[in-house]
C-alpha cells in the first residue's frame, strides 16, 4: 500500500494531472514528470573519486553534473541530490552503492518526497528573481550550477543544468503547491496582463 502510495506521488508530482503553464512568449512553468530522487551523504576518501556512471562525486560544491537523464548536485562538501528516471530507481541506487562501496555513506530515497518544477524561457531567471535572491546572471549561475536557496518562503534546490535557459526548481511537496503558485505568479509579473 505504502509504495503504490509513493509511485503515485513520483507520477503525479502536484497531487493531479497539471497543464504546463505557457504564456505568449515562451516563458513555461510545468511539473516534472515521475522521477526517482536519493539524498546521498558520503565522505570521499583519498584518491580517486568515486564515478556513479559517466559522473564523479568529487565535482566542485554547488555543480550538478547529467549523463543522460541522471543528474548529480553536489550541494555541500559531503551532500548530494542524485535524481534519474523513475523506471530506473533500483538501478541507480544500485549503481551509488556500488560506486560507494567501501566508503562510509548513506543513500535515502526522496522521491515521494521531493518534487520537481521545471521554468524555462528566454525571462525564467526573472520570473525565478521574482522570489529567489540569487544572482542568476551567465556569470553568477552558469550553466552545470546547483544550490539550496530560498523561493519565496520555500527551501528549494535551484538546478541549471545546461546552456539552455531552463531551470529546475526541487522543493518538498508539501511547500509543492505554494512553489507552483508562488511561480505561476511569477510568470504573470514578469510578462504583464498583456501576454495572458
């Protein structure tokens, strides 16, 4: 009963099947689909970083780094948020543990947790600027950055994974609702009455 519970939660992130929310320029706020996610906490030991496939762990703090559709944030010196396809969970897990065997560490799966909310567009730094403190300038948050921030009154982990202007917001889903609506907001402030 518990894990039909938690497959559901991964497939229908907000609790009901969303539409993206698109406005006239481009600019999009939509649920992530099912996906499997795990807090991991690890010391490194000396010499050679441990890869979980093509990625290593001992990437620079605030980084995230894709093989595919797995993603690796490194969020503090011993602190990871790994994420990958839902279908797949079993096997990355497998994959971290395998990777980390030997070392000291602990791998929790956070995917009924944790909910994902991708904004993209030509203004998704504005509209994100509307309730994050960030510098998200080319600079400030290039393109492979990941860090805890706040949105609004949330905690979330803001992620950019590539060159293409699109971000990915994990929150708890519990504050899931207010993230989305905080966000749908946030589109609307920055393009106007106009664009709607």
């Amino acid at each position: 009963m518990l894990e039909t519970r938690y497959r559901a939660a991964r497939a229908l992130p907000l609790g009901a099947v969303s539409r993206p929310v698109t406005s006239g320029s481009g600019l999009s706020v939509r649920p992530v689909g099912a996906e499997s996610r795990f807090s991991l906490r690890a010391r490194l030991g000396a010499g050679a970083a441990p890869k979980v496939g093509g990625l290593v762990l001992d990437a620079p703090i605030n980084t995230v780094g894709t093989d595919g559709e797995v993603w690796i944030a490194r969020l503090g010196p011993d602190e990871w948020l790994v994420g990958g396809p839902e279908a797949d969970a079993e096997l990355l897990q497998g994959r971290i543990h395998e990777a980390l065997a030997g070392l000291p560490h602990s791998l929790v799966d956070v995917s009924h947790r944790n909910v994902g909310i991708d904004v993209s567009g030509r203004q998704a730094a504005a509209a994100l600027n509307a309730g994050c403190p960030l510098d998200l300038s080319e600079a400030a948050f290039p393109p492979g950055s990941a860090t805890r921030t706040l949105l609004g009154k949330a905690e979330i982990v803001l992620i950019r994974a590539t060159a293409a202007p699109l971000y990915r917001v994990e929150c708890w889903r519990s504050f899931s609702t207010y993230v989305h609506g905080f966000l749908n907001e946030a589109v609307f402030g920055v393009e106007g009455p106009a664009a709607h």
